[in-house]
C-alpha cells in the first residue's frame, strides 16, 4: 500500500522513533538532550526493564541501554515537543558514546532500537471519532495508521510526502502483570515501512521496522508503544533485520498493574 501526501513545502519527515529528519535539519537533537538513568539490568540474564516505564527486552550479547530519565523535565518538555515519550535506545556497546557514571549514550550509534510511547491515544485529535464511541474500539490497525501517518502531523505539523507500508504482520506482545506475575497478551503489528525522498531534499530513503503494540488501562485509556529499527534502503535489505535486532524484538513486553489493583 502506497500513501502518498502533500505538504505546504517540499519536506520529507523520516521517523526514527525519536528522531525526525525534515529537510535533512532535524536529526537526533532532542535525544540527544535528553538525560538518562541507571539501567536496571539482570546480569545473567540480560533482560532490561524499566517498572516506570512499563517496558522489558533482553539485551542482546555486547549490547547497552541508555534508560532515560523521565522524571525529569527536559524529559517532559521533549514529550511536548515530540508528541509521545522516549523510553529507552539499545545498541551495540562499540558504537555508544560513554557517558558519566559507566552509562552509555545510544544515540551516535549506527545500529540503534528505540522504544517509544503514545500515551492516551483516545485524549488526542487523530481518535476523535472515538469520543462519543467505546475508546477500547481503538485498534491496532488504527495505531499503524497513526505511528506511520498521523504522528508526524501531530508532532510537527507536517506529514510525509511518500510512505510505503511494505509489509504489516501481526505479531502479539506479552503484557506482564507486575502484581500478580501474570501474563496476557495484546494486539500487535510488526510493520516494515518506507518513507521516500526527492530530489530537492537532502535525505535518503529510509525503511524502518517497528513492532507496534496497544495496551488498554483500565478499559479508559489506550496506550501505544514503539520499538523500532531503521536504516538508509540502500544499506537496510528488506524482509529482516539483524539477528541482535530481532532479539529485541522478539522479547520485548510491557509491564503493568493488573486491570483490578
């Protein structure tokens, strides 16, 4: 399926997760403001979680986190800026930027994995047709369409020229009920999508890979989340990613009080 959308001015919009490419000027600036935290890590087994923030996946072999600190309001005020939260970014260690306290600083990397998060997708304007319907009508579907869509408009109020939503599988992901220990899962997609360029902007063509996923709080609130890979299409095959990747991916869950506590 091809979308193909004008904008006011000839901007091509490339969403990282956290980072947005507009005429090749707006690149992982608000990341890299952002500060981080010590991660909670298990040594043995490599899982990395963050109870705050509602998320778990296993680091994969030579692999770090950078954990950011969304107490904090630089943290907050990039959410106002941005539209959703970032939670987290994973990459190799050889390619993170040290940082104070024996952290590391994921967004220099090449290959990278962020983790984001849409919170209350039923208070924004795109899920108006929800407000006098039940908000746990929101579906997954509706979520793809807004992450690869929409998010940009929200954010920054432009949207892509040409995105191409190559592939869309369904792919559940396990919600961890912290209280109880107890697992479910809910919808998810795993969406490969490509956002093109043109000759007048200075970026390439990007194919990213996300894993999108909803989860509902308390019947009232629908949340959705993000963990994404990308790369240049010239660099970034179609079809898979990386082995280190797909184990991030393929282990990630949410973390969350039971509907009842």
């Amino acid at each position: 399926m091809t979308i193909k959308l004008t904008a006011a001015a000839s901007v091509i919009v490339s969403f990282l997760v956290i980072t947005v490419v507009a005429a090749a000027t707006i690149t992982t600036t608000h990341a890299q403001i952002l500060p981080i935290t010590i991660p909670d890590i298990d040594e043995q087994t490599h899982i990395f979680q963050s109870v705050p923030d509602g998320i778990r996946f296993r680091l994969p072999q030579g692999w770090v986190v950078s954990d950011y600190d969304n107490t904090l309001s630089a943290n907050r005020q990039a959410v106002g800026i941005l539209g959703f939260s970032i939670l987290a970014a994973a990459c190799p260690q050889s390619e993170a930027q040290p940082a104070i306290g024996g952290l590391y600083n994921c967004d220099p990397a090449e290959t990278k994995v962020y983790v984001s998060k849409d919170l209350a997708l039923n208070d924004k304007e795109e899920f108006a047709i929800y407000a006098e319907r039940n908000v746990s009508e929101i579906t997954i579907d509706d979520y793809v369409v807004f992450n690869t869509m929409q998010r940009f408009k929200s954010s920054l109020g432009v949207v892509p020229n040409n995105v191409e939503i190559v592939s869309s599988v369904d792919k559940p992901v396990n919600v961890v009920f912290t209280d109880t220990n107890r697992t479910v899962t809910t919808p998810g997609k795993f969406v490969e999508v490509v956002i093109s360029g043109d000759d007048n902007v200075l970026s390439p063509d990007i194919r990213s890979f996300r894993l999108l996923t909803i989860i509902n709080e308390g019947r009232t609130t629908i949340h959705g989340y993000d963990v994404s890979y990308e790369g240049p299409v010239a660099l970034t095959p179609s079809g898979r990613v990386p082995n280190a990747v797909q184990e991030i991916f393929d282990t990630f869950e949410i973390l969350a009080p039971s509907p009842t506590s």
